[in-house]
C-alpha cells in the first residue's frame, strides 16, 4: 500500500502549548498585524466602505444589459436594422386598451393622451390604433397603440418610460381600461422593497444565536459580512460605468456576498473558538485561526473566483458582467474575513472567551459534545454500501427532470397577475392571439417585390397566424415583416418555428429572391441565447471541473479526492435543477409554468460548485489530519465528521435561508436564482457532505490517499498547512 503523500490544513486545535508564533505563516501574520492595530484596521474598513459609499452616490450607477450574439440570425438583423434606418431598430411598448361598449368611442379621450406621448423623452413615434385596423380586435374592444422608444431597451432610461406609464394611465376610467404592455414597460414599474435582502439578515442572525448562544458571537460574522458587502456594492456601481454590468446584478450580489461572508467569517470564528477551547489566549488563538481556517478560506474563495471568472469564456456581456462583479465581491469578502474579522476578534476576544468557557463547561456536564455526529458517521461507517446507493439514487431522481429542461427567458405572462405589464400581455392574447405578444420580425435584405414574395410565402407557413404586409425601412434597402405564431412565445412551437422558417423556408426565398432573409426579434434573440448558452456550457463545466480538480489534487496529492469531489458537486448541481424544472417549466407548488430562465444552469454551476469547496476543504481537511495523526480511515471519518458537522450544517443552514430569500423576489428569475442555489447547499450539506463523503471515505479507505508515485514527485507541493518551524 502506498503510504500517503501531502497534506491539508488542520481544523481541530494542536496540541496545548505547541508554538504557532512562526507556525501561523503569513495569515497569521496579518492576524497579528490586525490584532496589534485593530482600532486602525476598523477606522480603515469604515473609512474605505464610506469613501465608496460616498463616491458611488455622487456619481451614480450605469447599469446596462448587454444581450447581443454576434454571429446570430436575431443580432445580424438588429445590426442591419440600425444601419438602414429601419424604424424597428429601438424597442417598442404597447398601451393597451379595453372598453366593452367598443374603444373607438374613447377616441377623444385616446387621442390627445397619444399626442402627449409622442413628444416625450425617448419616445421616437406613436403609431394610434385608429389609424391602424389591424391594430383593433375584430369585435371592437380591445386595441392597441404602438411606441417605439429611440433605442434599446437598455439604452432608454427606465424613468422615461415610468412616465408614459403614468401618462397613459391617467386617462383610465371605469369603462375604459388601459395597461402598458413590453419589456421595457415590465422594467420600468416599481420594484418591490428588498423582502428578500431583509429576510437573509434576518435568518442568518437568528442561525448564528442558535449556533453560538451569544448575540455579541453571532454579529461578528454577519458585521464582517455587511461590512464586505457594502464595500462591493459600491464598487461594481463605480465600475459599471467602465464594464457592462447588468440592471439585476445589484440583488445577486447582496444575497451571494452575505451568504459567503457569513460562510466564511463563521468558518475562521468556529476554529477561533476551538483555540479558546484548547486553552488559547485570544491573541494566540485568532492568529492560529487565520493561520490555518484562514488559509481554508483563501482557497475556497479562490476556487469560487475560478469558477466565476469561467462564466467570462461564454461570450455574453451581461453574463460577464455578474461574474466579474460577484466574483470583486467575493474578493472584498475575503479581504475582509481576513483584516476586519481578526480586529473584531481582537476588540471583544475577552468576552467571548469568557462565553465559550462556560458553554464547555454546560456541555461537558451533559457530555453531548460531537457525539451525534460521530454517532452518525458511525452509523454510515457501518451500512457505508446501502448509504451511498440511498444518497446517489436520491440525487439521481431529482437530476431527472433537467434531462428535459427547456431553456429561455420570462416574458409578461410570467409577472405577477397585479402588473399592468400582465394584464396588457393577457388582453393582446385576448384579441389578437397568443403568439401576437411574440412576433417575429423577418427581415429581407432586397427590393419590395422581394418583401412582397417573402410575406405571401410566410402568410401561408404552417404555424403562422399572420403575416404583416411588408415595410421598407428609410433608405428602401430593408423589408421588415412581422410575423404572429399561432402559439405563445415561451410555447415549444414558437421554438419549432423559428427553427423551420430559418431551416427550410428561408433558404428557398433567398434563391428565387436574391434577397438575404434573416429572422430576428426578441422571441427569436431570446432562442438564440438560450441555445448558444446550452451550446457552450458542456466546454464551460469541463473547463470549471477541470481546474478545481488540479487545486485539489495540488492541495490534497491524491487522485481520488478530487475526482469524487467533482462527481458530487456536479450530482448536487444537476438534482437543484431538476428541482427548478419541476417548479417553474412544470407549475409545481402554484408557479407560472415557463421555460428557465436561460442564464440560470450557468451562473448556478459556477456559484455552487466554488461553493461546495467550502464544504469539501473544511471537511477533507479534518479527515486528513486524523489520518495523518492515526493511520486508521474510519476513526479519521468518524472524528473528522464530529469536529465539522456541527459548523458546516450551520454555514449551510445560512447560506439556504440567504439564497432561499431570493424566492421572495416578484423576479422571476431570481426566484429561480434563490431556489436554485438553496437547494443545491442543502443537498451538498446534508446528502452528500453528512451522509455520501463518510460512505465513499469509508470504502475508499487508505485508498482515498493514494497518489502514484511518478506524479507525486513532479507535483509542486502546495498545501494550505502554514509553514513548519524550525
């Protein structure tokens, strides 16, 4: 049998008395440079996040949304109509109108409310429903005024399209109803207060009382998290004026960075006290901490980093842009559990020295002190065969339904029924058809009798409801045609026949015609987003996988550890998916049913599987170190388990109430976001890190530590061990 090569951090305290002066290593170095000047370090964290606070107020933020796709049919066309100065090159909302008695007798009170409208900012033109017939249904009661806005929905300001809304609904009457349909209509109503971001302080607060018995125990963490927070906060609004940063990226990173910095603080706390309960001064003891929890957490938030920053190779502005801020956010998270956190630690160490000695005290009394948890991983020790195949099926049958995940992006028939955006989505379906709130827009690239032949060949396509006659754009170059489906925009059939008219109809116009013909619009950019993204993420997993494995090999030397830790993180990942489709594409639990949101798969697989290496290195870590101490696996297990289970069910439990907050959000790709991740913590906390990893150690054995030998000797040695003295 191979002896075992390398080793991991120890978590449980060394032996009372040993010198850990030189042993701390560089993290414990700055630990004792912050408990030395821990008034300077405070005075500077405030000072800093105060300076970005400030800075970020005066000069504002520029969010914008970046959705293009060089190289797609949908991005071609948008980019041909600005150049020939097509009217459909800005986005567009509808005001929408209803009267039973018939909306022409409202044309008195419709007409000078357009008139208005036409002159507002952003507004490039009105188009009135009366002077349009296809415009009002054919029983008279619904109809509909088109405004096209001067740009993109993300180059319009959000503010002037609030104000149309309050334009055109001021002329609403008992008799006439009147909504504003569109997705810039949809971003620009009020947002709801932040329940979401309120509730995950408020949970982790409660968690950590739980945990640590003491208040003043409690806050350390979640200080040092907000304090990380607002920090970041500021940042990426100060960045977004350089970078691409999406309008929904600011409640991603409130969520995501007080979930890992109250993961991260607890981790170095929880290792804090383990000192005190060895008999450390509390000097002594935060710099041990920081020497080796410390060094856990670097590495987490490294890997964490690694896998966001992967999100950057898949080629979407927005997409980028949450990676680079959530992983800045990520950063100042650990910055600050490895500068605030000791001062704090260094300000009221007494105290909670104090406390911590007579919980032990309590305890020893009761004589309950890991003893569940080894109990436990006794248990699973014992049945280690049947464990695995229970927590493996488990995790298969949730991963199930991604099989048939359809990916794609909400629309207004997913907002909530209370929004005008909803109720104008509702009443275009009412009268003019499902598919007339997704139209696509053909463009033919010839003259107008190559328009002309495109629309008769279209209003006759299977799947087609109707054909708009053909509209040359300003310089006569461009024929746009819309094109209403026969089934709603997030309908699989939509998706069929964008495919078909690109596939076979297209290709045949373009011969007789001579014309290019491209499909575009939101419905068809929206498909080509999704599947580019479905497309690229199999190279984005392999590319995450693969460089977390060889951080792990490189910390751990052994070839199994990093291999199970993938095969795991990857079956947590797959079954909180499943669980997504399940809700939101199948309406369980009263959902809207839909397509996922598009971005999700990706952003949660970076976030959860840098994520999951909290869990993996704190627990392996442990497990090492009895195997280092004993040479027996099972004891390792079972002692390794007792040590950890207690604070990494905690760190999850947080981090699942934090990220489970985001349900709360009336967005509903948040609320996919939240579920998500929520899911996926418990299930790698609770399956896989309580009940899979014991059963796998277990039968892995010495095994687990192997590494041959010709690779261990060209491995650069690294380890998250600080530096023997001596």
């Amino acid at each position: 049998m191979s002896s075992p090569r390398g080793s991991a951090a120890p978590l449980a305290p060394p032996p009372p008395g040993a010198d850990t002066s030189a042993a701390s290593g560089r993290f414990g170095a700055l630990a004792g440079w912050a408990q030395r000047h821990r008034w300077a370090a405070l005075v500077l964290w405030v000072a800093v996040v105060a300076a970005i606070t400030l800075g970020s107020t005066a000069v504002g933020s520029a969010y914008r949304n970046d959705f293009t796709l060089p190289g797609t049919d949908s991005q071609r066309a948008t980019d041909l109509f600005e150049q020939h100065g097509s009217d459909q090159a800005g986005d567009s909302i509808q005001i929408v109108f209803k009267d039973a008695a018939g909306v022409r007798n409202d044309k008195d009170r419709v007409g000078p409310m357009l008139a208005e409208v036409r002159q507002m900012a952003g507004v490039a033109d009105v188009r009135s429903p009366f002077a349009d017939a296809a415009a009002v249904s054919e029983d008279g009661t619904i109809a509909y005024a088109s405004v096209t806005l001067d740009g993109k929905i993300e180059e319009v300001p959000k503010e002037d399209v609030a104000e149309v809304l309050d334009v055109a609904q001021h002329i609403a009457t008992d008799a006439l109803q009147v909504e504003v349909g569109g997705e810039a209509a949809r971003n620009a109503e009020d947002q709801a207060p932040p329940t979401a971001e309120l509730t995950g302080i408020v949970a982790a607060l409660v968690i950590l009382v739980l945990l640590f018995g003491s208040l003043l125990a409690a806050s350390l963490p979640l200080i040092t998290a907000l304090f990380a927070v607002g920090g970041a906060i500021g940042l990426i609004a100060l960045a977004s004026h350089v970078f691409t940063v999406a309008d929904f990226t600011p409640p991603i990173l409130l969520l995501i960075g007080l979930g890992v910095g109250v993961d991260y603080a607890l981790l170095i706390f929880y290792r804090y006290r383990h000192e005190l309960l060895a008999g450390a001064e509390p000097d002594e003891a935060g710099r041990k901490a920081l020497g080796s929890a410390g060094r856990t957490v670097f590495f987490a938030g490294c890997t964490v980093i690694v896998a966001l920053l992967g999100l950057v190779a898949l080629g979407f502005g927005s997409l980028q842009g949450i990676a680079l801020a959530v992983a800045c956010t990520v950063l100042v998270t650990i910055a600050a559990s490895l500068v605030l956190l000791p001062a704090l630690l260094a300000l009221f160490g007494d105290r909670i020295q104090r406390h911590v000695l007579k919980q032990r005290a309590r305890a020893a009394k009761k004589g309950t002190t890991g003893n569940r948890w080894r109990a436990m991983a006794g248990a699973v020790q014992r049945r280690p065969i049947p464990t695995l195949l229970v927590g493996v099926i488990a995790l298969l049958a949730l991963s199930a339904p991604a099989l048939g995940m359809r990916l794609g992006f909400a629309d207004s028939g997913n907002d909530a029924k209370d929004t005008t955006s909803r109720h104008a989505y509702d009443l275009l379906a009412e009268g003019f058809g499902p598919g007339f709130n997704g139209p696509l827009i053909v463009l033919v690239k010839g003259d107008q009798q190559a328009g002309q032949t495109v629309q008769d060949r279209l209003a006759t396509t299977d799947g087609v409801a109707e054909a708009s006659p053909a509209m040359p754009s300003e310089d006569g170059a461009l024929s746009t045609v819309f094109v209403y489906p026969t089934t709603s925009p997030q309908s699989a059939g939509t998706v069929d026949l964008v495919h078909h008219l690109r596939d076979d109809v297209a290709p045949p116009l373009e011969h007789d015609t001579g014309a290019e013909v491209l499909v575009g619009g939101a419905t068809a950019a929206s498909q080509d987003v999704s599947e580019t993204l479905a497309d690229r993420l199999p190279l984005f997993v392999a590319v995450v996988v693969g460089v977390s494995s060889i951080l792990l090999l490189l910390v751990f030397r052994s070839i199994w550890i990093p291999v199970k830790a993938a095969v795991l993180n990857l079956l947590s990942i797959s079954a909180a998916l499943g669980v997504i489709t399940l809700v939101f594409q199948h309406g369980w639990f009263g959902a809207q049913p839909g397509p996922v949101e598009a971005f999700i798969p990706a952003l949660i697989f970076a976030i959860v599987f840098g994520l999951s290496m909290d869990y993996e290195v704190f627990l392996v870590s442990r497990i090492h170190e009895e195997w280092m101490r004993t040479k027996d696996p099972a004891q390792s297990v079972r002692e390794g388990l007792a040590a950890t289970g207690k604070v990494i069910t905690a760190a999850a439990g947080i981090m699942m109430f934090v990220f489970g907050a985001f349900v709360l959000s009336p967005d509903r790709m948040l609320q996919q976001f939240g579920l998500g991740l929520a899911v996926a913590i418990l299930l790698d906390a609770v399956v896989i890190r309580c009940l899979i990893v014991p059963a796998v150690m277990q039968l892995l054995g010495k095994w687990a530590w192997w590494l041959p030998a010709p690779l261990a000797r060209k491995l650069p040695k690294v380890s998250l061990e600080p530096p023997e003295h001596g």
